[in-house]
C-alpha cells in the first residue's frame, strides 16, 4: 500500500492542560488522524470468495494494506453480499481499489 506523510517541519508549541479525549461520537476513526468514511459494496456471492481468500487470508491482507474496517454479510438467500468499509477516506478508496483488483483477477480466470 502506498502510505503518504507530511510534515510541515515546525516544531509544536507545548500543550498544557489535562489530555483531551475524542468524543464517543466523533467523526475521526480510532487509527487515523482523518475524518471517517462509510462505503459499501455489492458483490455477487460468486465472487466473494476471491476476495476473503482461504482461510480469509485476502480478507485479511485487504484490510492489513488498506487500513479500512471491513464487514462482510452472512450468507443468505441474495444474490449479493454486502461488503461494509470503514476507515479514513483513503483507507476505504484502497479497500474498495483492492477488493476490486481481486474479482477482476478472477474474472480473467474465467473462460
């Protein structure tokens, strides 16, 4: 994953005072200094699992390179599953970015 940092080069003035904590209901993910992000995604139960992988390994490499939270439905009778995406809006644009690059990779499997 492609990880981007700034840094302005000045140096942060002393805070005083007791430590400030987010609000339960605040707009900023546990893992990022960004806003949050919510997206979902339907993909068709014959795909799915490309993307969690065996033993979920795919699912678990998604979510280690792109930072996002990700949520998969149960199975039901539907035609899709519903992928739920979480995260800072470059997290869950990489998520999505990655759970595509999968189905399109076993879209070219087959014949």
């Amino acid at each position: 994953a492609v990880v981007s940092t700034q840094s302005t080069g000045r140096m942060m003035p002393p805070v005083s005072g007791p430590p400030r904590r987010a609000l339960p209901n605040s707009s900023y993910s546990k893992t990022s200094q960004g806003p949050a992000a919510n997206d979902t995604m339907a993909v068709q139960k014959e795909f799915i699992g490309c993307v969690i992988g065996k033993n979920g390994i795919k699912i678990r490499q998604i979510r280690d390179l792109s930072q996002a939270q990700i949520r998969i439905s149960s199975p039901s009778d539907e035609p899709n599953r519903t992928i739920s995406i979480t995260g800072t809006p470059d997290a869950v644009s990489t998520a999505k970015y990655l759970i595509n690059y999968q189905i399109n990779n076993e879209l070219k499997k087959s014949p």
